[in-house]
C-alpha cells in the first residue's frame, strides 16, 4: 500500500544519522585509549558523552577499574544503569581525566561551543578540575568560526533574568529563555543547577576569546558555552575512522 511506503526524505534524514552515531562510537571508542585503571573520570553530558559511558562500561565489565564523575543527572543515571561506579565532585580534589562531547569545535586551537545539552556549568566546572580534557566530536562538529546563526547557551540566575537578556543583547545578540522540552503548559528550561538558560544567537563572526569574557563579565551570567584553551585532544570521528588533533 502507498501508505506504507518510506518517505524518500525520511529515509535520508536516517541513513545521515545513523552515519553520524557511527562517527561518533567511531570517536567514543579511540577515547578510550586515555583510560587506565585507577583513574577519576569526568563524564560529560549529552549523546556522544553517552556513547562514551557505554563503551566504558564494557571495559569496567572486562576488569577496568575506574570511578567517574557525572556533569549531569542524566550521564549519571546511565552510569549508575551500567555498573560504573560514581563518586561526588566535591569529594576529590581533581580528576585524571575528562571526556566530553562538543557543540562546535575549531581547529587548531580546539575552542568549543559546548551546554545545548543544559550542562555546561557542571561541564566546565568538571573540565577545569580535570589534568587532561578530552572532547570527542564527528566531522559535523568542526566549524570555520564559533556561533555563528547557532545558539551560545549562557546559564543566568533567576532572579532578574530579563535584565539579563536585555544586557546580553546589547552585546549585538538574539536571546531567547530556553523553553523546557515537553513542558505543559510551557515552561522555562532548568539547569541541574537550579538555573534558566538563555540561547544567544550572533548573526556575524565574533572573537571568540573577547566574547567570553564580555559574556561572564554581564551582570547575572553564571557562566556560558564558550570553552576556550581548556581543550587537550579531540578525537574526530569520520568515514575514514577516528582522528586525534591535539590544540596547538
């Protein structure tokens, strides 16, 4: 019957995706080799940080014995799901090593865009705290310039938040207050750490390293997508395979 037929469209949108989740297992498993007994782990947020937790746990299931950090209730759940054992952030005082997916990645000096998942200030905080930060990503992730027509999430407090918006604004930017998925009625996106996050858009190019510092410097802003310098190594997943860049 014709209704029964794929939809020529939709058949494409999922052969593309299910190439880009190769990519990324592609990534998530060349990561792996960063992992050693012994290790604190961070363990990031979103689909390509995933995939990464679930090939750990099958090295933890083969005799790997490593802890993690979670940036997010949802990586931690996965984790607590599959066996790898977690421990509080607060409860060590670094880790050996972070893995985390991106947004946006440039090269060669490894900037990101990071947080559309609604993690970032857990991410950053965990990054930062980390010796070596890895970042798995596909081809898709690479970019020429960071946010440009795409959204810099930007976590604000609160109390105010419209303030806010209009202050980031005034920086040359679309803001819009990220809507919770699903929501009914419709409400405002919150972090798992009790905030709203704003989406701001740039029309053109900007520095990447001057914008941060305008944003964190705006009256309200928590923090924002905007990783810059913290990377170590990406590992790139492709049709050829997995890739390393280390920043330079």
């Amino acid at each position: 019957m014709q209704g029964d037929a794929m939809d020529p469209a939709s058949g494409g949108a999922a052969a593309r995706q299910a190439e880009q989740d190769g990519w990324k297992r592609a990534a998530a498993d060349a990561a792996l080799a960063e992992v050693a007994s012994g290790m604190t782990l961070g363990l990031g947020t979103g689909s390509t940080a995933d995939l990464f937790v679930r090939a750990l746990a099958e090295r933890t299931r083969q005799g790997l014995s490593v802890t993690g950090v979670a940036t997010s209730e949802r990586t931690a759940s996965l984790a607590r799901a599959l066996g790898i054992p977690l421990v509080d952030f607060d409860a060590v005082d670094h880790l050996d090593v972070s893995f985390d997916g991106a947004d946006e990645v440039t090269l060669p000096g490894l900037s990101l865009v990071k947080g559309r998942g609604g993690a970032l200030l857990h991410e950053k905080l965990v990054a930062l705290a980390s010796r070596r930060r890895i970042i798995l990503a596909d081809d898709t992730k690479i970019v020429a310039a960071l946010g440009v027509g795409t959204i810099i999430p930007t976590e604000v407090t609160m109390f105010g938040w419209r303030h806010t918006a209009a202050r980031l604004a005034a920086l040359g930017c679309q803001v819009t207050l990220r809507p919770a998925a699903g929501a009914q009625p419709p409400a405002p996106f919150i972090s798992d750490s009790g905030n709203y996050t704003l989406d701001l858009v740039f029309a053109t190019p900007q520095n990447p390293t001057q914008l941060a510092i305008a944003i964190k410097a705006t009256p309200g802003v928590i923090d924002h997508g905007l990783f810059i310098g913290v990377t170590d190594r990406v590992y790139i997943g492709g049709p050829g395979g997995a890739r390393a860049a280390d920043r330079q």
